[in-house]
C-alpha cells in the first residue's frame, strides 16, 4: 500500500482545527482522527475540504421574574424563583461557549444539575415549594371560610350542621388544582404524582386500595372501642365519644341529599390529599431519604401536625398518625401507584358515612 493511501488528516473533520499527524484524538473537540482509505480517484488521493470551525459564542439568559443572570444552557427555569426562561434551541446550544455546571445560590455554589427539572421525578426544592403552595391554599381557604361562618354566626362560635360539614370540605377540594396545573403547564408527565400507566398497574393498585379500604375500616373500629374505653375510665380528657357521638348525630338526622352531597365532597376531598401528600410530598422526599420507612413516618408526622393545628384536638392526632402510616405502607407496597391510596381513601370515607347514616 502506497504512503499516499495512509496519508493523515491534518484537521479534524468534525470541527475544522488542525491536527498534528501522530496525534489520535482532536484536541478541540475529543473526536477520533480519521484515517483515509484508498481513494476511486484516478491519483489515488482523496480530497477533503477543511470545514469551517464554528465559532463559539458566550451567552446569557435574564430572568424576567427575578431578574438572575443564567448562563445555563439545560436549564428551563430560574433556579431562583422557578419562572420560566427563554428557550435556547439545540443548534444554538452548540455555539455557546460552554461553562462550568455550578449556579450560585444562597451565597454558594451549587451543581447546575440539581435545579433541572424533571418530567416524571421531583427534585427536592421543586416539590417542597409545590407542596408548601397547596399548604398556603388550603390555610387561606379554610380561614376565609371559618372568617365567614364565624360573621354569619353569633359569637366566635359555629353552629355544627351537615352545611357545615359540607363546607369544611372545601379546602381540601381545593389544595389538589395547584399541583395539577403544575403539571400541565410544564408539560410533564402524571406519572410523576404517581398515576401510572397500564392496565395491569391500575388494576395492582385497585385492588390493593381495596384491601387498604378495609384496614382503614378496622383501624376506625379499633380507635372508636379505644375512646369508649377511655371514656369508661374517665380518662376522655377531650370528650372524644361526646364529640363523635355528636357528628354521627348530625349526619343521621340530615337530609339524603345533605348527605349524599357531603359523602362525594369528603371522598373526593381524600383523592385530593392523596395527590398532594401522596403524590408530591410522598414522592419528593423518597427523593431525598431512599428509604420507604423514613419517608412514611415523615409524611404521616407531617399531615398530623398540621391537623392538629388546623383542628386543635390532640385526640384526633393518633387516628390521623396511624391512618396516614398505614396509607403510606400501601403506597410502598404498590411501587408508589397512586391508585392504591386513591381507591382506600374513597371507599373507606364512602363506606364510613353510609355505616353512620344507617
């Protein structure tokens, strides 16, 4: 084989930058050097024009909500204050002069990878301030609400009725439309609060909502013997079998449509603490534990508290506490299908109110 035939390229063809003849790689752009075969050309040569080397360029994108300079280029959103930013196109990407991967934030450096957001994952800060968003929600709603009950009242007491029940209901309602709309203004996928695809899945996680159901069911038996066993020693401290025998009441002296109404709200209103509990909060620190015990307890411990301090009654904590363990167990078990939590919630809050109406 002649010499012309080896001959080595002296620029890389990748990129335009020359190349020096015992070298392997570019050392540009880190591609292999080719090497030429023979040539059809009548002189055995193969001509090959140098390309132009594309020039690099800096860039920078400004926040229109905070007014951050990002020079990120995989980054959608500020990692400030998580508005959206200009769109870069992928051949524009390759122009920019490239810079190292760390954003500065709260007077330190952080790895620009930890602020990308996911599609079917969340980061830890992007679904703690989506999750705190439904908290400020549901606060403001069941406020406004006691604020007007408490006007239209007597006092800074409320009347306790089936329209009461029926309004109280609303928050919870409520807290379920941010996260979803985050969602679908994003473009990401559902599977990322759990809903996830296929009929086989779907059908896992029904029918261990179903079984999930019937704990719940015990567990509301189970803590109804403990009150009255309490309340048999004197140590009803909080004069739960009074405040629950009253409720019962109320809800078997109510109209059907009174209750039917209320039933639809509450069933509904648990698939909506599922979505965000389960859904965001859940899913998020499993992110940040990897570790199904510790993320169960948290969330269980974290919906208990802030029961606690919307409904101040310390006697309702153990029954939130357990339930929400428990509800956390079936999510575990079922890979984090959404479905099975979903499906427990709905039936035992149906199957409860019907037992207590008739």
């Amino acid at each position: 084989m002649s010499k012309d035939n080896e001959k080595t390229v002296k620029y890389c063809v990748y990129c335009g930058a020359d190349v020096e003849q015992h070298k392997t790689y570019c050392p540009n752009c880190g591609k292999l050097i080719l090497k030429l075969g023979p040539s059809e050309t009548s002189n055995g040569k193969r001509i090959i024009q140098k390309p132009t080397p594309t020039e690099k360029i800096e860039f920078s994108r400004k926040c229109s909500g905070c007014g951050s300079i990002i020079t990120s280029t995989i980054l959608d959103q500020c990692p400030i204050c998580n508005t959206p930013l200009e769109h870069i196109s992928e051949i524009k990407k390759t122009a920019i002069q490239r810079k190292p991967g760390l954003i500065f934030t709260d007077k330190k450096l952080e790895p620009e990878q930890k602020f990308i957001l996911k599609k079917d994952e969340w980061n830890l800060k992007e679904g703690i301030n989506v999750f705190g968003t439904c908290i400020y929600i549901y606060i403001i709603a069941f406020f406004l609400i006691y604020f007007i009950l408490v006007f239209q009242g007597e006092g800074d007491s409320i009347e306790q009725n089936i329209q009461m029940f029926i309004i109280s209901q609303i928050p919870e309602l409520l807290i379920s439309i941010y996260p979803l709309y985050y969602i679908i203004s994003k473009n990401h996928s559902y599977l990322k609060l759990g809903f996830i695809k296929g009929s086989k899945k779907i059908l896992t996680g029904i029918l261990i909502g179903v079984v999930g159901a019937f704990c719940l069911l015990l567990l509301n038996f189970l803590y109804n013997i403990f009150i009255n066993y309490l309340a048999e020693t004197g140590l009803d401290l909080f004069d739960m079998e009074s405040e629950i025998a009253t409720q019962n009441q109320i809800i078997k002296d109510a109209d059907f449509i009174w209750v039917y109404l209320l039933t639809l709200l509450i069933a509904f209103g648990s698939v909506s603490l599922e979505i965000v509990y389960r859904g965001v909060l859940h899913n998020t620190l499993n992110q940040r534990f990897r570790n199904g015990t510790y993320t169960i307890l948290s969330v269980a411990l974290i919906y208990s508290i802030f029961m606690v301090f919307i409904f101040p009654n310390p006697a309702y904590f153990l029954l939130n506490f357990i339930g929400f363990v428990l509800l956390g167990i079936l999510w575990e078990l079922s890979d984090g299908n959404i479905y099975s939590t979903i499906i427990a919630s709905f039936l035992y809050n149906i199957v409860l109110i019907v037992l207590i109406f008739i």
